[in-house]
C-alpha cells in the first residue's frame, strides 16, 4: 500500500511490482512456455474477477428497474467474452511439445479448479451441483462459490425485473429454489414474447443476454478445442475429466427462455 507520505504513481497505483512478482515458473531450469502458460491464466481470473463485479452491478440494477444501467453493464460482461475468447488464440501458439515439458510440475493443479469460474457460473444460474464434488473442504474460493449456489442467480434477477414491469411470471418460478438450475418454463416464454413484441426496449435486452450467452458458448468451444489440441483425449491435470465432461457443457444455455422463443417471431 502507498503511505500518506509517498506520491502516487502508476505503478505504486496499480501495485506493479507485486503484480510481475507473481509469475513463478515451477520447472527448472523454467521451460519457456510456461511463463506464458501462467499470465494467461493470471490475466482470465483477472478477467473473471471483472465480470462477477460487473454481474453484481447489474443484477442489483435488474431489480431496481433501471434498465439503461443493466445495458451498460451486460455490455461490459459480453466485450469482456470476447476478450477471453482471443486470449485463446494466444494459448493455442502452445505446442503440445512445449506443454508436455512442464505439465507434470503442475501436480495436483488443475483449471477444473477455477472457484471464481465455479462463482460465475453459479452467479448466471449455471447451477450443477455434480461439481461439488471437485470443490473439497479446504480449497481456496471455495466458500465464496458455495455462497453464489446459494444465492439468487442473474436469472432469477431477470424474472424480478420483468415481474416489476408487469410481466406474469409464475410464483413458481419467482419462489423457486435457487440452489437449483433455472429451467425452461412455458408461461415465462409466452411473456418474453409479449415483451419482444410490445417493448422495443426489452428485445434489446434479450438480444444483449443472449450476446452473452452465445459468448460464453463460444468461450467453451475454444476452450475445449484449445484441451483436445494440447493434450488429446488424456485426463487433466490433477485427475480432471479433461475433453469429455468440456464437451458435455458446450451447448448448456444460460437463458434457456429466451433461446425457447427464437421460432416464434
């Protein structure tokens, strides 16, 4: 921290030197590619870290109603995808030759293990409570993941908002258990339509939320194009499922609703 006394620079502001003192490469002498393999993944839970913040805001905003607010914020979270989405290309200058000569240093280590994913999955409503099972007792960021299961999703945000608008959404779904993945519920999608229909406003809106949803699609296919490209069909590290279980979450929709309605226009 910068004392009273000590004048502010950029990099006392932006703690540089701590910043670049975080890169320790475990293999040594240190393989080159692995400095590269560390700031990226540094930079993703950095990234990670900015689109929970950005959530937060906007869910907050969903049920005050202030929807010009949610846009800016939305629009954020889905340039922030894109982002992480050309990161991958960076990645993918990795050979599986040059990761082969340090994977074995990363032990136990492993992405599977990302809480602030874990968190930003929860936090969208992408609730799958199988993955409890890679968070033991003890694991960093575990309790902050465990509190997003078991809050309100930026689904159930959604629902508030259009309820406060007027929308008939069934106390079913805005009393549900919200420990528990949304599903996809008929009456809401009869008002989503509605909504499309009769509220400009609202239709960007939902293209927006869908921006994000097709971006982290599309994150996940990178990401699991990136596995099978660099290692193949092997398990991840530290016993993670690897390119199998990747591949079973590329197409899980995080706004199944508003995906439900696309034929209906």
């Amino acid at each position: 921290m910068t004392s009273s006394s000590e004048k502010l620079t950029y990099a006392n502001y932006l703690q540089v030197d701590q910043l670049l003192d975080l890169q320790i490469p475990r293999s040594s002498p240190a393989e080159h590619d692995e400095m590269l393999f560390i700031v990226i993944h540094q930079v993703y839970e950095l990234w990670f870290k900015q689109i929970l913040h950005e959530l937060d805001r906007a869910g907050r905003k969903l049920r005050e109603g202030d929807l010009w607010d949610v846009y800016h914020y939305l629009k954020r979270v889905r340039m922030v995808l894109k982002t992480l989405v050309g990161q991958v290309d960076i990645l993918e200058t990795m050979t599986p030759e040059s990761f082969v000569s340090f994977r074995d240093r990363l032990d136990t280590a492993s992405g599977f293990q990302s809480m602030q994913f874990r968190e930003l999955e929860f936090k969208l409503g992408l609730k799958r409570k199988e993955v409890l099972k890679y968070m033991p007792e003890g694991m960093a960021g575990r309790d902050a993941a465990l509190n997003r299961l078991n809050e309100p999703s930026l689904v159930d945000d959604f629902h508030v908002f259009l309820a406060n608008r007027g929308a008939r959404i069934p106390s079913e779904v805005l009393e549900r258990d919200v420990t528990l993945r949304s599903e996809p519920n008929e009456a809401v999608q009869d008002q989503l339509v509605e909504c499309s229909v009769n509220a400009p406003e609202l239709a960007n809106l939902f293209e927006l939320m869908l921006d994000i949803d097709e971006g982290l699609q599309e994150w996940r296919y990178r990401h699991v194009q990136l596995v099978r490209r660099t290692i193949g069909n092997k398990h991840g590290t530290g016993g993670s499922p690897g390119v199998p279980y990747l591949e079973r979450t590329l197409f899980e929709p995080v706004f199944p609703d508003l995906w439900a309605i696309r034929h209906r226009f």
